[in-house]
C-alpha cells in the first residue's frame, strides 16, 4: 500500500457506498 | 440522463448511467512548441487527470465501495487502462477516423504516427471496428466498463468470493438489459464479452507504449500515471 499511495489515498477519500 | 434510465429499464445499467463522469478536456500548454513531445505531454496530462476521475467512478460502482481497501486496489491496478480505452473508443465510435481523447485532443494515424503510438492506434481502431459493427449503445458500454473492472484479474484478490458476486451482478444486469432491449439478437450479451479479451490486449499494448514514454524520459509525468503503470 505504501507503493501506491496515491491511489490508497483517493479510495479513501471520501467513499460513496453505494447499495442497490 | 432520466430518459436512458427509464430506457434501461434494469437497476444497475440504470445507476451506471447516472454515475457516469463528465467529459474532461484536454489542457495543452499554448506556450509550448508544436511538436511530438507536446502532443505526448497533454496526453499525458489527460491521462492522469482521467485517472482520478476513474478512480472516483469506481467508487460508484454497485458493490465496489463494500470491497476491502486492498481488493478495490487490485482491481483499480489491474484494469484502469481498460477502463480508459473502453472511454477512448467509445467517444471515437461516431468519428470516421481518429481516437478522441477528448472533444480538444483527437489524435488521427499521422499524428499517432509521429508520436510513436501507431501500433496502440492500429489496435485500438479494431476495437473501434468491432463495437462499431455491434452499434454499442451507451447503457452496454457503462456495463461492459463495469465488468471490465470487476473481471481485471488482479493476482492480488483477498476476498474472490465478493468479487464473483460483483461480476454475477453486472453479468445479470448485462443479459437483462439485452433480454428487453436487443430481443431480436438473442446472442447479443456472448457477442459484447467476446470483445473483452481484445480490450486487455490493447490495454497491455497501451501499458508497454506509455512505459515507453517514461523510458524516453522526453515527456514531464504525474505520479498517479507512474504509480498505475508501476502497479500494472
């Protein structure tokens, strides 16, 4: 996760669940 | 966007209507010189900023979001690139040549040519060929996007079984989709996965060809792009 640390950071901001 | 999701007439191709990112343009530097590494910049450019975007619609994917952290990596590493040309191809199918990768950045074979992107031009015009013989219709292509995404093939699974459970989903709205809107092919749905294996093989050849570019060292790159190129 250190390696893709961007990514890791965009995917926790702010998630959306979404639940259909 | 209300009259396709009453079209639809099924939940998830529905939702993936609605969470479909907005158009984003390509932004080139007007002080720079007219030349291939400029051409090459702005794409780049574009990339990485689409790579936020994709990273953000994924999020809204039915399902996505209840993933671990780690299974959302995986399968963002393994196949934003396929993500981005099923895009690519998909803005491209009414032009008569030419890949747009944006409404301000559509690149024809001489200027793929002199970029050094020829051969990932040639590939993804089959593409192109392909679901413009099919007439894809924008709910299939949020769809298909979908399952590209749930179907990458990352090594790096955690929990196989909720990921299984996101490609039944998707493979169910896909059928029911063309069960009440394509009954006249009843093969149309098998036609549409067919074309998927074509998509990772010219998202693999895209993936070598921007390596390339960081190879070449000529064109300034974002650290997203590089961090997804390095994790691919």
């Amino acid at each position: 996760k250190e390696k893709h640390k961007i990514l890791h950071r965009l995917l926790q901001d702010s998630t959306s669940p979404v639940d259909l | 966007c209300c009259q396709s999701s009453k079209k639809s007439g099924n939940k998830i191709v529905s939702h993936l209507l609605l969470v479909e990112p907005d158009k984003i343009y390509a932004m080139a530097d007007p002080t720079a010189p007219e030349n291939d590494v400029k051409v090459l910049t702005t794409l780049c450019d574009l990339v990485d900023r689409e790579l936020v975007v994709i990273i953000n619609w994924a999020k809204h994917v039915p399902g996505f979001s209840a993933l671990s952290l780690g299974d959302q990596m995986g399968l963002l590493q393994s196949a934003w690139m396929e993500v981005l040309i099923l895009g690519l191809v998909f803005r491209s199918l009414p032009y008569e040549e030419g890949l747009v990768y944006a409404d301000n950045l559509v690149l024809e074979r001489e200027q793929c040519r002199v970029v050094g992107l020829l051969d990932l031009y040639c590939t993804i015009l089959q593409l192109i060929t392909k679901y413009r013989k099919l007439q894809l219709d924008k709910e299939e292509f949020v769809t298909l996007k979908a399952m590209a995404l749930a179907n990458s093939d990352s090594m790096s699974i955690e929990n196989v079984e909720a990921i299984q459970n996101l490609q039944d989903l998707l493979h169910e709205a896909l059928q029911d989709y063309e069960t009440n809107q394509h009954l006249a092919d009843p093969h149309r749905s098998g036609k549409l996965l067919m074309t998927l294996p074509l998509l990772r093989q010219t998202a693999n050849k895209a993936i070598q060809s921007f390596r390339r570019v960081v190879t070449e060292g000529k064109v300034p790159m974002h650290k997203l792009f590089l961090e997804m190129l390095e994790a691919k």
